[in-house]
C-alpha cells in the first residue's frame, strides 16, 4: 500500500495595532526532509491578530491543495499544521468554542479547504514558528510601503533553518487534535531519529487560574534551558496566543440624594439625578481617564444617575454614548427608597428569605438576583463579542458590577454580599478569546481623593 503524502503546515500572523496594519505567513515543509515546498504571505489591511492568524491556516491549507493538484495521485494525505496560536489550534482542534462571530466564517473556510480527518493541528512556541512570522512581518512591512509580498525577495527561508522536529514528525493517525496520542508518537519518531526528546506543549488552560498545571494525561512545556535568563511574565495580559482581550473598565454611577443614605435605589424607583457630590466625583473620573487615555469606547445603563456620569466622561474624552439596557440596576420593588433598616421592620421575612437565596425577589414583585445575573451576562457577552480587543468604560451600578466580577471569578452569589463598592469607584475584567477572564480592578477611589 502507498504510503499518504504528508505535509507539515506552518503558519503565523500578526497586526501592528491589533486591530492594525496586518499580514499573515505560511510554509508547507516535506517533514521527511524539512525542505520547503511552498510560502504564502499577505497583506490584508487592517485586522486583528487573530483575523491575520486564521487567514495565514487558510492559506497554508489553499498551499497544500495547489501542491496535491500538481502532484502524483496517492493513498491520501496527512496535514500536521503547526502554530503559535493557541486560539486557532484549540478552535480548529474542537476544544474551543469559537463565540467570535469574526471568526466562525474564517474557521468554516479553514475546515473547508482539506478533508478534516486529514489535518491534526499541534501549538509550539512562537520560537519554534520563525518561517512563518518572518513571512508575515514580510507581507506587514510591504503593506506600509504601500505594496504587496514579493515571494522573489523574501529572505525568510534563509533567516530561520529548518527545525529538526518536523524532519522527525512521524505519519498522523487518529481524530484531528488527539494531542496526546500525537505527543507520544512524536517522542517515538524522536528516539528513532537520535534526536533528545522534547516534550510537546499541553493543550489545556486552567480557566481557573491560568497557571495551573496541565491534566495528568497531558504533556507539559518545555523549561528554558538553565543558562537562559528569563523574564517571568505578570498576568495574561500580554499573552500574544491568546490576542488582546475584551477589557471592560466598570464605574459606578456617582452619588445621588439617595446614596449616603444608604437606601434602596434600582431600575423601579425615581430615577433620581447626581448630586452636587456626585457631579464632582464624575468629572474627577473624567479627568482620570483621560489622563490614562485607555478608554476606546463608552456604554452606560439607562438610568439617569449613569447617563449623567458617563456623559462627563464621554465629554472628556470626546467619544459616544451607548446605551446598554441590560445593565441597569436590579428592581427593588417595594423597597425603593427605603434603607435596609426599614426594610428589615416592615418585610423582615422577604428580606430573610433575599438574602438567603438568589432566587427570592424583593417585595413586590421586584428582581432576583439570579434575575439581574442572567440579563447581566447576556449584556456582557454582547459587549465582549463586540468590542473584541477593545477597552470599553461600563458605566453601570452596585448590582451589575459585583455581578460582573462576580462570574469573572467563579464565585458563588453570596459573594455579592462580600464586596464593598463605592460611588464612582473603578473596577475591572478582562475576557479573553477562549472564554476566560481576570478580575484586574476593584474598587479602586484613587481618583477621588
């Protein structure tokens, strides 16, 4: 029996902004002699990295069907696509959902051009992708002068020799993604070859935390050798795989009458205004903001008090308004206006039976917490597909915001009892394109004082 044609595909690419300036890269390498058979790259104007990621696998895979077309007609193929992007191997792989409605048509186009069984996707460090992103960096630099790749003049093949694992990948068996099966082969083809054995990345995230180590039937990462110095890196926040996150920077809304006052004040009471107070802690916000010049776009609850709060800011800053519906505060019903004190004398056993259970709605028909949460995080998701990559000021109230943070965390809806939040303080999270996300900020009255 022939034995199936095999390819190894490389590909990488990047953005100059994100969203920026962008291009991608692809080679297809004979794995058996590490030769290169085939280069993409392109510039595609303005894109995310992730967007220029997808259209570098779609390339390679277009370069691997112009190489079968051309070719002597065999058994089958096996395609092993190596990247950097843990995103698109994980997406491509099954593992990950893909929530980003930009990158669903990308994926389909992926899926569509080889046969799925034939393709099985491996994540490797951006060090061991070289080929690639100097193809893309290629197709970015023409784009800025205002041309398009020239495979004639690209040095990129020179630049980075060709790795000794993809000479010694050996043939690919099993579903798509099976990256412990993969592992264990490629540590074989190792042994067979002479070569020392490295160990393949796992393929899991702790959502978590991040930092987690992998399942016991994964294979963990290589450690840098001893004599390299290493610059340990501080959150996720700069995880290239990964892309730039959703950041969405949570204010509450600044004093109203009702505030120090401690009372209820929701979506069914009076909608009251700021105060002279609460004015002034919205323009100190402003002027913070536009101090650190992060904020890219603006949304806000339809209330009053955050309407008037956002407005500052957005007056500042010179940007829109959206309102988001979904992010108002809770209904109070029969407790609107008044303070817990008279609450818990007039409706003691409503406010026991609230504080006990998420499920227990205010008297008088108002929200429950598990209510406000469902509405809140419909509200997030919209906003986290929308402004994928974007910083966005979430001008809301007490309730939305612990909610937020709240489900960043993982925590039960006791927590929201646990968190003090100030008028007109800052929170924030991060949502990162594989679904998870991290708490940076709570809190935070700096600017006020």
């Amino acid at each position: 029996m022939d034995r199936p044609r095999r390819f190894v595909v490389e590909a990488d690419g990047g953005s100059r902004g994100n969203p920026g300036p962008a291009g991608y890269g692809a080679v297809v390498i004979d794995p058996d002699t590490g030769e290169t058979l085939a280069e993409a790259a392109e510039y595609i104007g303005t894109a995310t990295n992730n967007v220029a990621e997808y259209k570098g696998l779609v390339a390679g895979l277009r370069a691997v069907g112009a190489l079968l077309a051309d070719g002597p007609v065999g058994t089958g193929v096996r395609v092993h696509v190596r990247m950097d992007s843990k995103l698109v191997v994980e997406q491509m792989s099954g593992r990950w959902k893909i929530k980003h409605p930009d990158m669903r048509p990308l994926a389909a186009e992926a899926a569509g051009v080889l046969p799925g069984a034939d393709v099985t996707y491996e994540w490797i460090p951006r060090e061991r992708n070289k080929h690639a992103d100097r193809l893309a960096n290629e197709a970015m630099d023409a784009g800025r002068r205002g041309a398009q790749w020239d495979p004639s003049a690209s040095t990129a093949a020179l630049d980075t020799p060709r790795s000794p694992v993809a000479a010694a990948l050996p043939p690919t068996e099993g579903p798509p993604g099976d990256a412990v099966a993969g592992a264990a082969r490629a540590r074989a083809a190792l042994k067979r070859t002479g070569a020392e054995p490295e160990p393949l990345p796992g393929t899991e995230i702790s959502g978590a935390s991040r930092t987690a180590p992998p399942p016991a039937a994964a294979v963990s990462a290589p450690a840098p050798p001893a004599s390299d110095p290493v610059t340990p890196q501080v959150g996720w926040g700069s995880a290239p795989d990964l892309g730039a996150p959703a950041t969405l920077v949570l204010l509450r809304h600044g004093e109203t009458a009702l505030t120090p006052q401690k009372r209820f004040s929701g979506s069914g009471g009076t909608d009251p205004e700021l105060s002279a107070a609460g004015r002034d802690q919205a323009e100190r916000a402003a002027a913070a903001f536009a101090a650190r010049g992060t904020v890219q776009e603006i949304v806000s609850s339809p209330l009053r008090r955050c309407r008037e709060t956002a407005g500052a800011v957005a007056d500042r800053l010179g940007l829109e308004v959206r309102i988001e519906d979904g992010l108002r505060e809770t209904d109070f019903g029969a407790w609107e206006g008044l303070t817990f004190g008279e609450v818990k004398e007039r409706y003691a056993a409503d406010l026991d039976a609230w504080l006990a259970s998420p499920d227990a709605a205010p008297t008088g028909g108002g929200e429950s917490f598990a209510e406000v949460a469902r509405r809140v995080a419909v509200a997030r998701d919209g906003l986290i597909t929308r402004y994928a990559g974007r910083t966005v000021l979430v001008v809301t109230h007490v309730t939305p915001v612990k909610t937020l943070v709240r489900l960043a965390l993982g925590a039960p809806p006791e927590a929201l009892f646990r968190m003090e939040l100030s008028a007109a303080s800052v929170s924030a999270v991060a949502y990162y394109a594989d679904g998870n996300a991290s708490v940076r900020l709570l809190n935070d009255t700096s600017h006020l004082r």
